[in-house]
C-alpha cells in the first residue's frame, strides 16, 4: 500500500530562505532593529513598493523617525522608545511619508527580544498598511459628526431644533449664575399661522416657516446666541450676557427686519403681511431661581404679546 500524500506530521525546515520567502511574501513588512546600534539590520523589500524608500535606505532608527508624519512624530517615537526600554510589546498607528510626500498610515507591531539575562537584545516587527481602514473610519466618525449636528438642527427651517434649546438653555443659565450676568429670552410665534396654512397651503406655510426663522436667526447674530424652533410655529432666541435693553432691542430688530421681507398674509387680522408676536424677558439667575419658571414667564408674556393685538412685543408682566 503506497504512503499517503499529505501526512499531518509537521515537516522540519531548517532553511532560512524559505521563511525568507515565507516573509517577503506577504502585505506585512516585517524589519529587525540592533538595539545596542539602533540599526537596522533587516526591513523586508515590500516597504519599497508601499513608501517608494529602498530597504538600503533603512539604516538607523532615525530614518524610521524622519519618515514619519511631522503631527506624528514626537509622540509615535516617545511611546516606542518607552515601551521598548521597559521590555513590553507594543503597537502604534501613525502616518508614515512617502518618498513623494503622500500620508500612509502604519500600524506597526512590535516585539522585544531578550537575551537570558533579561536585557534587551533586539526589537522585531511588522509593519501593516492600515490606510484603508484608517479612511474608513474618518468616514464613519465624519457620518456620525454629521449624524449629531442633523439631531440639533430642525430639518425644515436649518435652525436649531427643541433638543439644542433644552441642552444649551441649563448650561447657559449656570454660566449667568456663576459669573453675575444678565441672561435673556425671546420666545415669539407667528401670527394667525393656521389662517396662513388654511389659505396657502402646508407647502407654502413650510416656506414661511423657513423664512421666518432665517430672519429671526439673523437678529441672532452674535456667536453665542441661538435661533431654536420651539414647535410649530413658535420660535426662541436664547440671548447670553444680554441685558433688558439690548433684548428688547433684538426683539424690535426681528420685527423690522420681518417687516423688510413683506411675505403676504392675505389672512391675517393685523395686516397683510406676516408679523410675528414675541414676549420677552431677562433675568441674572439667584439660587432660588428656576429656570423653567423663567421660561414660563417669558411664554406668559407672549400671550399676553397676543391679547393685546399680536405684531408686537412684551417685556413686561400684565
């Protein structure tokens, strides 16, 4: 009866040119560095083709670090030196610079060989192109950036939505709080806006909508104020380091600059044009101060912004 072919016996190779070719056969660089001389003594030909740098041309530890993104470099050669000095094994991510100047970024794996006495001999490696998955997840953790900013922002008028408000309000209301500084807000809502959808239609009252909220985030205009939609058609303006003043100031600038636009309101009872009715109110919070209560003022005074004959502002308690 013949032998069989495949045996499942490990078969001996004591030739180091098959794991040579075994090496040099793969996507994964493999290099070897002397630690007394900080040479080094191999680096597998595949680095060519990758970074366009002849294996001739890695000499010495200082030719690993020169080709190493300049954003990279300290902190890359820092925790490899420290790892390595300390004996452990170790990985690292960096970009790594082509001979024409491209970014390639470079998983690079390390072991530290020791000789019996425990003192390090040399460090051997891999080096892995990750550059594809690096890509890949820019372009997820972009998504997700972009997936954030979508939930803070109101799909139909660009603005912030209700979700932003209720973050930033408290946050706002503790930075007034601590540093003694007047906080205002504006809460506004357009006038007979169900008479516009009715005769308009719902096409044409998104319309108005995204209108009204671009000039009411222009009265907005400083970098800490913030335009949210409050529902419906109801809109806030959240006003930091804003004094009574300077709020019903911004306030009378909306209307006037709603009033420039002249968007017909063929239904309205105060024109024919779009107006909008806006209550107002500022406050430098105390320990004993509520924000919602503040909040409920505010929307008080909006409604009676309304029963006085709405295209108007209210900065005061009935």
């Amino acid at each position: 009866m013949s032998a069989p072919i495949f045996s499942s016996q490990p078969v001996a190779c004591d030739d180091p040119g098959v794991y040579r070719t075994l090496l040099e056969s793969t996507k994964a660089i493999p290099w070897r560095i002397d630690w007394a001389t900080m040479r080094f003594t191999y680096i597998g030909p595949q680095i060519e083709e990758l970074l366009g740098w002849s294996p001739s041309s890695w000499i010495a530890v200082t030719d690993w670090a020169e080709r190493i993104h300049e954003e990279d470099r300290q902190k890359t050669v820092d925790f490899c030196v420290a790892q390595s000095q300390q004996g452990v094994d170790h990985e690292a991510d960096y970009r790594a610079l082509t001979r024409d100047g491209e970014e390639v970024w470079i998983r690079d794996v390390v072991h530290v060989v020791r000789r019996a006495d425990g003192s390090v001999d040399s460090l051997v490696g891999f080096m892995f192109d990750i550059t594809a998955r690096k890509q890949a997840e820019d372009k997820i953790l972009q998504l997700q950036r972009e997936l954030e900013v979508l939930s803070y922002r109101d799909s139909l008028t660009g603005v912030a939505n209700r979700r932003m408000f209720d973050t930033l309000y408290p946050v706002e209301w503790a930075k007034a709080r601590a540093g003694g500084e007047p906080l205002s807000l504006l809460v506004i809502d357009i006038d007979y806006f169900k008479q516009y959808n009715d005769h308009y239609g719902h096409v044409q009252g998104d319309e108005c909508l995204r209108r009204v909220a671009a000039v009411l985030d222009a009265g907005a205009a400083r970098t800490r104020d913030l335009c949210a939609r409050f529902g419906g058609e109801e809109f806030v303006l959240l006003l930091p380091a804003t004094d009574e003043e300077a709020a019903r100031n911004i306030a009378e600038r909306c209307r006037k600059l709603l009033a420039q636009k002249e968007l017909p309101h063929a239904r309205s009872g105060v024109g024919r044009l779009v107006t909008v009715s806006i209550g107002v109110g500022t406050i430098v919070p105390g320990a004993g101060d509520d924000p919602e209560v503040f909040l409920d003022r505010i929307d008080r005074r909006l409604y009676q912004a309304k029963s006085a004959g709405r295209d108007r502002v209210c900065d005061v308690e009935a």
